[in-house]
C-alpha cells in the first residue's frame, strides 16, 4: 500500500491525456549516447548540468530501481522459507 503514490504519479496524466513523461529519461539517455543507469549516475555526479526534471525523473526512477530490488528480495525469501515447509 505505501508504494501506491508512485503507481499513481506514473499513470497521471498531462493536458493532452498521454502519460507524462513516459520514456522521457531512455530518450534524454541515448541522446548523450548512454544507458539509462550511465545517464543516472552521470546526471548525480554532475547535477548543475542539468534541469530540475531531468533531476526529478533521475530519483524518481533511483526509487524504483530499490523498490523492485526490494520486491525481488522479499520474494526470494518468501519461495525459500515454501521449499524450506515442504
């Protein structure tokens, strides 16, 4: 339930009624000829280069890179301690 918030800010839509902002940062990233996960540590350790959405969609998708880490974790765990019942 907490993670919902991000859920609905990713679905929110702008004026035209098209996701914002959807490939937004894979697009920015392979202009300056980089990965996605380059382009975000190149746009930490330089933030003065760029704007503050650029920043913003950066954390944003840092989040969810540790939320699904998180998620992936605890699913482990949870199919260990099922084979660990049998």
């Amino acid at each position: 339930m907490p993670d919902r918030w991000i859920q609905k800010t990713i679905k929110r839509k702008s004026r035209k009624y098209k996701p914002r902002g959807k490939g937004a940062l894979t697009a920015e990233a392979e202009r300056h000829g980089m990965t996605v996960s380059q382009f975000i540590k190149h746009v930490t350790k330089n933030p003065d280069k760029y704007n503050k959405i650029t920043k913003q969609r950066v954390n944003l998708a840092k989040t969810l890179i540790k939320l699904s880490k998180r998620k992936s974790k605890k699913s482990n765990k949870t199919k260990k301690s099922k084979k660990s019942k049998k």
